[in-house]
C-alpha cells in the first residue's frame, strides 16, 4: 500500500472521527489520484474532500460505514460508485458543484439522510427519493432536470421541508405536493413552468415560494409571483381550487380581461411593447475581448446597450430602476451566486474592454458610492469584515445571504474583473462596479454586464429579464425623442407597481455587444437572433 498523506495518516494513527481535504491536495490527487488509505478510516464520521480536481471514487467508499456526514462539493466528480448505498449512516450529503450527470439508484438507500444537495451539476433526472424518509433538505437547483423527481410527493416524506429545484427546465409541478405536511419552502424560480396546481394551496405550512422567472399563463398569478408575494399567491390559488370544484373542472375556464378606462389604475395593453435590436456596428462597436485565464474564477460575461433612456420622465423611475436590479440579483441571480449584473454610463466607458482575472492586489479599483481608489484584496477584505460583524450583530451560526456570494471568491489566487481601454478596473464581480461608469437620473445609455460562473444561459437569462423590466418601465425612448415614455407611460405618480400602460405601447433600443476570446473568435454576441423571442413583446431587427 502506497504511504499516507500527513494528514490522513494522522487521522489513522489517532482515529480521528473527522477528515478534511481541500485544496491543498488538489496536485497530489491531479498527480496520483485520491490517497486510497482514505478508504481505510473506517472509523470516520465527518468526510470532506472539497475543492479540488477530484473526478473518481472507487467502490471502496463504501467501506465507510460509519460516514455521518460526507461533503464533496466543488471537485469534478461525474460519477458516484453504487457502493455509496452502503452508506446507511449518513444524514448529510454535498454534492454540490460538481460535474454529475446521474445519481445511482442506490441513494435510495440512505434512509437516515437529512440533507441531500447535489446544487450545480448537470442531472436530467434523479432517482425515486420516496424511501428516504428522514429526508427534511433537497436542493436540486441549477441542473437540467425537466421534472421533480419520482417519489417526492410520498405521503411518508412527513419532514421534508425545504424543496429547492430553481434553475432547471421543469415545466410541471404535482399536485399531490399538498401531500407533504411539513413542507415550509419550495424554490421553483427560473424553470419553464406555464401553469400551477390550485392544489398547492393546501400546503398550510409553506412560508417561502419562489415561483419568478417561470412562464406562468395566467398574467394576475404572475405578478404576484414576481413580487414573492406569498400571501396572494396562496390565496389566488385557493380561490381558484374552490371554483374549480363548484363547477367540477379541473382548472376553471379564464374570461377574456374586460379593457378599462385610461384613467384606472391598470389599464389594458392595446398594442405590445417594442424592442429594436440594432445590429453591431462594424466599424465602432463595442467589443469585450475575454482572456483565457479568467475561466478557473469566472468565465461567463454577456453584454449589450441600453440607448436613448431618459429616466427624468417623473421623480421614481431612476430609483424604480435600481429597484429592479437590486429584486434581480435576489430572486434570478440568487443572491449573486449565480450571476451578478453591472450598470455602466456608456459615456464615461472607454472601450475595448478586457475580461480578464488578476491578483486580487493588483486589480485597483473606486467601488461604487466610495470616492477613494482601493485593491480588490482590500476591498475583499473589508466586505468580510462587514460579513462578521452583521452575523455577530444577528447572533447568528453563518454569514447572511446577502453575504453568501463572498464565498465564490474564497481561496481564489485570482480575481475576475472587466478593465477598460486605459487598463483601469470598471467592475469586480461579483462584488462591485466603478463607482466612476456609474449611471444616474442623467444617464442616457447604458453598458449593461451580466457575469456568471455557473453557465452563458444564466447570463442571457439574467440580460433577457432586465431588459424586459426596463422595457415594461416605459425608460426607454425613440431615437427621434418620441415614442413610448412620458407621463402617461412612465407613472408620473413614480409608483411601481401601479404603472399605467400607454395604447401606443413602449420601446426599449438595444445594441448589440461581440464578446470575443483572445484570438478575436466570437464567443458570443447579444442579443443575437435566438433571444428575445417572447410572445409579449415584439421585436425589430435591424
């Protein structure tokens, strides 16, 4: 047998219950593989292996009966041995940022298990879930999956409580959900749902539902979706149940919304929304060339310009606007671990622009609302201090979610940043931008950023929702100064969610941005032909 590393050595020699590897090993398993001694802490109860370039389990992982709690988050794993099910021990499991594809059906095994997270992977479908009963914590989101998986809506998951599944391509949701007693948080955000079951409103004990980013039909439901408001979701939702068994229908027929007089609160679109897509202009356009580095820390960025805002329309909208953004990074960008969105004046941006990533204390940079220029690492460091304190401050176990996002650079040799044509720092996602491109009240264009280290969909996804709300704003005008806006679009009372819509409808111009690799390829340009392609909106191609 080959020798031990120093530290599981040590975990043999004084039979430790707990061993941790992170990314100081990384090399040693990149060079030889996992040391196979780890196998042989049969004794273990606490296993972590996170961070690192690990791809392969061999079935002598099962030989780890005693395993409580085994964290593997952030290797390269694509595959999980079916001796995993001789795991009946553990109640804890992190799979997360991984590269799986499939879960063996031997998960079903692990009937002591509490929490199973398997966030960002690549899985189209997980395995029947229904005997584990002591499940409370399911966290399948970001991954491909097009359903819930089988067996989760069991009469006998009595504590399963938190169902997070947002960011996939599920287009159902059960009915037979009211099942679950005990259910408190269910996170359908950013999937392809159209309809929901008037059921889910039997689920008495639900105190958080994410439904946003979804493609709901029923326009009323929608907007109560995108609120997160609770309450009138549920409510909504049980109307409807009691209509729809008065007249024996499983979903009740919608009358055709009665058009209302201009002076209403709402008023009834009479002509959709416009967007016009200018095409990249060949000789001047704005090009943001991304350096291959930039890849292990983030490598996704997709980019485009507002034109022709005007945000002086009444005394909220510029505020509404930020409002917008700030909702964004909460619900789409899931508190900025998923993607982070960025505002620029284009006025004040001094293209090309490179994406690139550098030592945190070489990237200089003024954050936004500061006025002195400061090192990303210093920057860094002061935001976790701030982290500390408000846990400390709320006597809490963790950071906040707020803070949670500063986690994706821990440890990282190299952060991401977008520099300008002078070579200065305009933005560090996902913490801050330059506090000298940021807009205001008088900003008539805006370079718009989305970044992500999750995938380009989630960028495009992010892009597509914020220029659909601005679109919605009524900010945008005609190249001529005419065309949507003014005070009848754009809410003179300055209220967001009382917004009246003009008969002519509203108009957003974008212009397209190249975001090319170091040799010039195109690696992507937006928006391009495929997006923008919703039924509520209609759109112009240059």
């Amino acid at each position: 047998m080959a020798s031990s590393w120093p530290a599981v050595a040590v975990a043999k020699s004084e039979k430790r219950r707990e061993l941790k590897l992170g990314k100081e090993v990384s090399k040693q398993i990149e060079e030889g593989g996992l040391d196979t001694n780890v196998y042989q802490l049969v004794n273990l109860n606490f296993l972590e292996i996170s961070n690192t370039c690990l791809s392969v389990l061999t079935d002598e992982l099962g030989n780890l009966r005693n395993l409580t709690n085994l964290a593997l988050q952030g290797n390269k794993l694509e595959t999980l041995p079916v001796e995993m099910g001789n795991l009946v021990k553990l109640k804890y499991l992190d799979l997360s940022h991984n590269c799986l594809k499939s879960l063996p059906a031997e998960i079903g095994k692990l009937v002591e298990l509490q929490t199973l997270n398997v966030l960002m992977n690549q899985l189209s479908e997980v395995p029947d879930i229904s005997s584990l009963k002591a499940l409370h914590i399911l966290n399948l989101s970001h991954n491909k999956l097009t359903s819930l998986p089988e067996g989760i809506t069991d009469e006998s998951l009595v504590h399963l409580s938190e169902i997070v599944v947002n960011n996939n391509v599920i287009s159902a949701v059960p009915a037979e959900l009211s099942n679950l007693p005990h259910l408190n948080v269910l996170n359908l955000a950013d999937n392809q749902i159209a309809d929901l079951p008037y059921e889910l409103s039997e689920c008495t004990k639900l105190k958080e539902l994410k439904l946003s980013g979804n493609k709901i039909k029923d326009r009323k439901l929608t907007k109560f979706a995108e609120q997160n408001n609770l309450k009138q979701v549920m409510q909504y939702l049980a109307v409807a149940l009691e209509k729809a068994a008065a007249s024996g229908d499983k979903k009740d027929k919608k009358a055709k919304p009665k058009k209302k007089k201009k002076g209403d609160k709402d008023v009834e679109e009479v002509a959709k929304n416009t967007l016009t897509v200018l095409r990249f202009p060949a000789n001047d356009g704005l090009v943001v060339k991304v350096e291959s580095k930039v890849a292990a820390v983030r490598q996704y960025i997709v980019c485009c310009v507002l034109h022709n805002l005007d945000f002086n329309q009444s005394n909220n909208m510029f505020k509404n606007f930020i409002t917008k953004q700030t909702r964004l990074h909460e619900e789409v960008c899931q508190k900025r671990q998923a993607a982070t969105i960025a505002t620029h004046d284009l006025d004040l941006v001094k293209g090309p622009l490179v994406y690139t990533s550098r030592p945190p204390a070489e990237i200089m940079i003024t954050p936004l609302f500061k006025s002195k220029e400061t090192s990303a690492a210093d920057y860094y460091k002061s935001m976790q201090q701030e982290a500390e304190a408000q846990r400390k401050e709320k006597k809490r176990s963790t950071v906040s979610g707020v803070h949670k996002y500063l986690e994706l650079l821990k440890d990282k040799e190299e952060f991401p940043c977008l520099l300008d044509a002078q070579g200065h720092a305009i933005s560090f996602p996902p913490l801050t931008n330059s506090d000298k491109t940021k807009i205001s009240k008088d900003t008539r264009h805006i370079l718009v950023e989305v970044t992500s280290s999750v995938s380009l969909d989630m960028c495009k996804k992010v892009m597509e929702e914020l220029v659909l709300r601005t679109l919605e704003m009524g900010v945008g005008r005609e190249s001529s100064g005419g065309g949507a806006g003014g005070e009848e679009a754009g809410g003179a009372a300055g209220e967001e969610d009382e917004v009246v819509f003009s008969s002519e409808g509203r108009h957003l111009i974008l212009q397209q941005v190249k975001v090319e690799d170091e040799e010039g390829g195109l690696k992507v340009i937006y928006p391009s032909r495929a997006d923008l392609n919703g039924d509520s909106y209609h759109v112009e191609r240059e």
